[in-house]
C-alpha cells in the first residue's frame, strides 16, 4: 500500500479499512438503514463482474485468514496451531455472532445478503488494475467493486512479500544449519581421533563416510557380517583399511532386501561373508557353543559337525513344572492365511503358548526369562492381542527374523504352518530352521503340525527324528514316570512342585492349564497362615511362604462396642473398626466419630466464644488454646 492510501486510514486504522471494503458489523448495519429507508428489499449487484469474467480463476478462500494461513509453506514436521483472529475475520463466526439477539426478519435478510456479497467478493481472484491504482487518491471514492479488487491487489501483494521473507529466512537458516553440521563434523571428529573403539551401525558408517575416510581406521570389525547386504559392508570400508574382520553365520538368517526380486534375480540375498566363504576364502570357525543345553544344540548339530558345549550349558537346572526341557508339541489344527497383512496365524498355537507362558510364570520364572516367537507377524500380532500387558509386560513377543543374535532362558516357538500340502514357505529354509532352534537356553517347547512340516521339507525330517529319539529322563527326578521320557508328542507332560508324586496333567489343548490353575495341581494348599487362617488357593508352587498372598477370609473380630470387622483378614494390623459413633468430648461437646477413634484424640471442631487477656472476645474452634492465642 503506498503512502498516499495509507493517509485514508489513518483516523481508526483497525477499523476503518473494514468499513471501506463493506466487511463490519457497522458497515452491514448502516445497509440495512439504507435499504430501509428506500423501502426497496433487492440484493445489491456487487458481483464485481463476475458474470462478465466466469473464465477468471477463483481461488478457494473463504477469509482473509484462511487465505493466509493457506499460502504458508510450513514442513509437514513443524505443529502450527492457526488462529484467525490474529489475521482477519471469519465472516461466518461474526454473521452468527450478529444474528444472536436479532428479532426483524427483514434485517435479518439484508444481514445474510451482505454477508453472502462478502463471501463472494472473497472467493473473486480479479484485481485492480495499474491505473486504478495510480489515479486514486482517496479510496473512499472509489466503488465497493473497485474497493474489493485494490483490496486483492494489496493482498497478493502481502503474500508475495511474505513469501520473499520466508525464502531469505529459509536460506539465512540453510547457511547457518550447513555451518552447523561442519562445526559438528569437525568436533566428531577430533573426538574420534582420540578413540581406541569407534562403534558404528553400518547405516551410520555410510552416513559419516566422509568422516571415517578422514580419521582412516586401519582396522574394521562388521559384526553379523552374514545379514549385512554387500553394499552396507563396501560403504563401512575406507581406504586406509589394512585389515577387514567379518563376523558371522551364513547358515543363520541373510540380508534381507527391500524388493524381493532383488533376491530372487540378482542373488542381493547373499552376503559378502557368504560369497566369500562360497568362493574358498580361508576363514576360522568357532567350535564351542556356550548357549543351549546339550539336548537343545543336538538339533542342530547336524548344521555344525564340529559343534562342542562348553562345560557350563551341563550345569543348567531343568525347568520347572515340566517333565522335558525340550518339547515338540504336535497338533493338526489348520493355519488362517491373513490376506490384509499378507501374513499367516495359527489360533490354537496362540491360545497354547500363551497358556504355556502363564504356566511358567505361575512356577516363578519372571517375565524376562521367557521369550515367544513366532514364524509368521501375523501370529506374533495375534499373541499379543491375546496377551494384556498388565498381565505379560516383560514378555518379549517376537517374530523369528528380528531375533537373530537374541537368548533367552525359556523359548516357546510357535511355527503356524498346518495344511494339507505340506506347504511351509520359507520354513523350508536352514538359515531360518537354524534360527528358530538355536535361541534357547534351558528350555525349548516347539508347537507345530509336524506332519506338515516334514512332509516336503528334509531339514524339518532330521530335526523331527532326533527330537523323537530324545530320550530323556523324567525331570521329575523325585517321582520320574516311564512314559515321559520322550520329548514329542500331542501333550505336554507337566507335574506339580509341591506333589512330585501326583500323576500331573498332559496339556494338549489350552484348556487343559485350566486343571492347574496356579500352576501346581487340582489339590488345595490348605497352608495355615500367621493369621491362624489357611490358604484358600489352589496348589501354587510360586509364593510357597505366602510372603506376597494376601488372605481374604472374613475378620470376625469384635471392638469394644461389639461390632463385627467384617473386613478382609487384616494381621497383623488392628481392625480400627469403622463404625461411626457419636461421643462426648473432653469439652463435653458431642461429635460423630469412627469407633476406633479415642474421644482424647479428637479435636472439637465446634466455634465457641472466648474472651482474651486483653479483654476482645472473638469465635474460636473449641480445640485452640485461647490463653496462647495471638
């Protein structure tokens, strides 16, 4: 706006330019006067030629405010609460806000006519032109048609100013972000310079190439090098590099590209670690496993010849409440293929392993010992629909492929595939067969319709013969039974802690943990408590000293007053009956309290007159000493 329009405001600058373009409350009331006092009810054409121009663009703006906030570039990142009353007026909030108390139905009429004119000069895109702008002096001249294009001019002309600002504070910003960024290179690195250890992701190794060339490690270490795609390894490298260590187990799971058809036609699937092992390169094996007990490593010690247990993985204790500690559940329930995910689940091997997992927290494990995985996401996600967190918090629920490189001391592995065909997808796989048995620990219980996976598979054939031919001892070493010293079939064999000599159940389905359901057996523990009470509970090998049960018999106690507690058993603290009473107070005013309460300890709360020392009476409640009050 020049100088010389400013001069037309300058009496109310917030106002007046709203009474000049027709947009005020005052402006639409001095209409409704005038059209009043014509006695004419006719809309004013005030079309700014729009009939004239209906090939002119219209851009869609229903306020000034919306127009503003519209034009802002803004990074889809940065939150921007808009608020359009620090930028111009929302016809329709100020036409509701007019409409509130109005009675006359002609006012009301022209009222909603000039708000429509408003909304429709908004939407227009003409404006004025440069010899409108250069011959008017004072814009109070001009008609309300010419006011609204001058005033479009002056907006395109403030966002186009805006926008000139934005850009100079986006390149201002660029130029001190990029002397940022060198700052903190340089900073990095004369901080790696003097490291011994620089520890990296591969993804950070290629972000700071730059940076690695410059301090130039001689020596790179790439750990699980058998999962890393080629290009991550080459990126890793700098040129300074005398000598290149690489880490890991091409049997175990490979690179995993983005596209499949990168796997399946240009073999991006194999890693440099596998290539050159393929390609004769010298290469030294560990030999000595320090993981999983012996009977766990025996299922893939067919995959390493050459595989010794290290003399701690003989000293595992056996696991609780379960008479193997490696277990092949059996079933033939049939898969559900989840075409949304494109994934399959298994809703028997779900309730069962979610089942087993509350069995073995019922036998004192804690959360973290356990781990649940799964073959396919779509069953990983149906286990944890299953499982609430306030009861499985701590329970790591995962899928096989992002397990790799994990332990734990308890593994329940759900494989979901069961059909008909033997159709198993990339269980078929070693890699992943390796994976999936090689987690454990202690205890390892497998659930799987194994007719299915042995059927097209050779891999799954082996593991499933020697997990028959596992032949062990009953864990239940104080009353071992001779019909539990397999590791497969259709039911877990379980036995209760505290009565070894009870037969135990066998668990093929879910339902079956029902008939331990604190997991030891059907037997009540009936074990006196200090409160002179017995444990209602069922057997429960967990919590044996009772030290976290709470008991929930009636107290039966009576007060002085002879009334009952009738609350939870509460030893060893008082009943503090809770009846309430009314008493007689030292000061002999009466006061409701709860029976336990001594009338000694109570406060009187009642307002009584008393006269000071220095002879002014005031209210006091009756419990304050007035001989010591100020």
């Amino acid at each position: 706006m020049s100088e010389r329009h400013v001069h037309n405001f300058q009496n109310d600058p917030s106002n007046d330019w709203l009474d000049w373009i027709h947009i005020s409350p005052k402006s639409w009331f001095l209409e409704v006067q005038r059209k009043r006092s014509q006695k004419k009810r006719r809309r004013k054409a005030v079309q700014t030629k729009i009939s004239a121009n209906l090939q002119q663009p219209v851009i869609n703006i229903v306020t000034e405010a919306e127009y503003e906030y519209n034009e802002r570039s803004l990074d889809e990142n940065v939150e921007f609460k808009f608020n359009e009353n620090s930028i111009g007026i929302n016809v329709n909030n100020q036409l509701s806000e007019i409409l509130t108390d109005l009675q006359d139905r002609t006012c009301i009429q022209i009222i909603h006519e000039e708000a429509e004119i408003v909304s429709t000069e908004l939407k227009s895109s003409i404006t004025a032109s440069y010899n409108l702008i250069e011959r008017t002096g004072n814009l109070w001249n001009l008609s309300f048609e010419n006011r609204w294009k001058l005033y479009r001019h002056w907006l395109r002309k403030y966002v186009e100013d805006l926008k000139e600002r934005l850009k100079m504070k986006e390149n201002e910003f660029n130029e001190i972000f990029e002397d940022y960024k060198k700052a903190r290179l340089e900073l990095g690195e004369e901080i790696l310079r003097h490291a011994s250890v620089i520890a990296m992701t591969t993804t950070g190794a290629a972000k700071y190439h730059q940076l690695l060339i410059q301090i130039g490690p001689q020596i790179t270490i790439i750990e699980e090098a058998a999962e890393v795609p080629e290009a991550h390894i080459v990126t890793a490298i700098n040129p300074a590099c005398e000598h290149l260590i690489l880490i890991g187990d091409y049997k175990q799971l490979e690179p995993k590209p983005a596209v499949r058809e990168l796997a399946t036609r240009f073999n991006l699937s194999i890693s440099l670690f596998e290539r050159m092992f393929n390609n004769g390169l010298e290469y030294d094996c560990l030999q000595r496993q320090h993981r999983m007990r012996p009977e766990i490593s025996e299922l893939v010690r067919h995959m390493y010849p050459k595989l010794y247990d290290n003399g701690n993985v003989l000293e595992y204790d056996n696991i609780k409440g379960i008479r193997q500690n490696l277990y092949f559940i059996t079933h033939e329930y049939d898969e559900q293929y989840n075409g949304d995910g494109k994934s399959f689940s298994n809703e028997h091997e779900a309730e069962y392993v979610k089942e087993l997992c509350t069995f073995l927290l019922k036998q004192g494990y804690k959360r973290s010992e356990i781990t649940i995985l799964a073959a396919y996401t779509g069953q990983m996600f149906l286990i944890r629909s299953k499982m609430p967190r306030v009861h499985f918090e701590g329970v790591n629920t995962s899928v096989l492929d992002n397990y790799q490189g994990e332990e734990n001391e308890i593994i329940l592995l759900s494989l979901v595939r069961s059909n008909d065909n033997g159709d198993i997808g990339f269980l078929r796989r070693e890699n992943r067969i390796c994976v999936a048995l090689s987690r454990a620990k202690k205890g390892l219980y497998i659930i799987g319709n194994s007719r299915t996976l042995t059927k097209e598979s050779k891999e799954w054939r082996t593991v499933v013969k020697k997990i028959k031919s596992n032949n062990k001892e009953d864990t239940n070493h104080a009353c071992p039974r001779p019909d539990c010293g397999t590791s497969f079939g259709k039911a877990l064999p379980l036995y209760c802690q505290n009565h070894p000599e009870q037969e135990g159940i066998r668990t093929e389905f879910s339902a079956d943990f029902t008939r331990a359901p604190e997991g030891g057996c059907e037997l009540f523990c009936g074990m006196k408590l200090e409160c002179g009470h017995v444990c209602r509970l069922r057997c429960h090998p967990n919590d044996k000293d009772h030290v976290v049960y709470e008991c929930r018999k009636i107290c039966l106690n009576e007060c002085e007053e002879s009334h009952k507690c009738n609350k939870h058993c509460h030893f060893p603290k008082s009943c503090d009956c809770e009846v309430i009473m009314e008493r007689t107070l030292l000061c002999h005013h009466k006061a409701k309290l709860k029976c336990h309460i001594a009338p000694s300890e109570h406060q009187c709360l009642v307002e009584v007159s008393r006269t000071l020392s220095c002879d002014h009476k005031v209210i006091l409640k009756c419990h304050i000493d007035y001989d010591k009050y100020i």
